[in-house]
C-alpha cells in the first residue's frame, strides 16, 4: 500500500500480458517523477527517472524490475486511465489529509490552461481547467474540467458545490465578479 493506498482502489483495464508493471507502484512511481519536474519535459523524461531511480523504486515498492518501462508503455498506461476514478481516488486523498482548524478554512479557486492541450491543426482550444486549493492544509483537494462552450464561473461553481463544504472562505480571481449577470 503506497502513498497511502491512494491508487490501491483503482481498477487495472490492461489485458494480463500487459501488465509486466503493477498498477500501484506504476502510478506511483509517475506521480514521483512529476513531482521531480519530469512532467514539465516529456514522456521520456518520466523514463529516464524511473530508470535513474529503479534501485530505490524497487526497494521503496517491494517490485523487482529490471528496467524501466519505455515512455511508449507510460503514455499507454496514462490514456489506460479511468479520469473520474483517478480523480475520485485524489479527492479520497486529499480529504483524508485536511483536517480544518478552528475558525475558518480558506480554498482557493483558480483556472488554468493546460499547456500543450491545444491543436492549431485540429482548431482545437486548449483544454481549461479550474482547481482548489486548500491554504491551510496545502494541498488541492480536487479539480474540474472547463466545459467548451462554457466558461470558467460555472466550473468554479460546481466544484464548490462537488465539495459538500460550508463556513469556508473561498478566494476567486476577478473573472468571477462579473459586471452584468
């Protein structure tokens, strides 16, 4: 159980011969090297962590690869995802990790473009997401995904409601104090 069992709920879809690497400690070791700043590059700089880092990954997971799996593997294990359980099994995490302290709890609300989600070829905007991010606990408790022919207010406002959280302070950009309503 890694990372708390943070990913040990999620269903694997890859057929039995597609799984020389388990999914727990797969996942695991991805989420390590973005959080290294491997994401920020590429595919094939999440490889060559995990090969750099296979003796500590193997140690710390209890695996015994023996190389690391090619940036072709991870991308196809990436789109192999379910998004909604991956977030949902975020989420889990992130509440069991805030604990608000007395008075009040301050989230902030914010949206992001994801670079490189646009297409110029396809004519495709890029893709917008609004996130919340917890002050005190320092930690997003969960993101939502901008609908395409929407904008980000009721994004914003359904991942509030998504929360079930009252007597929090939310802090939001100017976007959301629009003029005319």
């Amino acid at each position: 159980m890694m990372f708390g069992g943070v990913f040990s709920e999620l269903r694997d879809v890859r057929r039995a011969q597609g799984k020389r690497y388990a999914l727990e400690p797969l996942l695991c070791a991805i989420v390590m090297s973005i959080r290294s700043g491997s994401a920020s590059a590429s595919l094939r700089k999440m490889q060559v962590f995990i090969e750099e880092q296979l003796p500590n990954l193997n140690r710390l997971f209890g695996t015994s690869w023996r190389k690391a799996p090619c940036w072709v593997a991870i991308r196809e294990f990436l789109l192999g995802l379910d998004e909604q359980e991956l977030e949902r099994a975020f989420r889990e995490h992130a509440n069991r990790q805030v604990s608000p302290p007395p008075g009040r709890q301050f989230i902030a609300i914010d949206g992001k473009a994801l670079r490189g989600s646009a297409d110029r070829v396809k004519d495709t905007a890029a893709r917008q997401l609004v996130s919340a991010f917890d002050h005190d606990s320092l930690i997003v408790l969960g993101h939502i995904e901008v609908d395409d022919k929407s904008n980000e207010i009721p994004a914003a406002q359904a991942l509030i409601e998504s929360f079930g959280l009252s007597g929090r302070v939310f802090t939001l950009g100017a976007l959301h104090c629009p003029k005319k309503r």
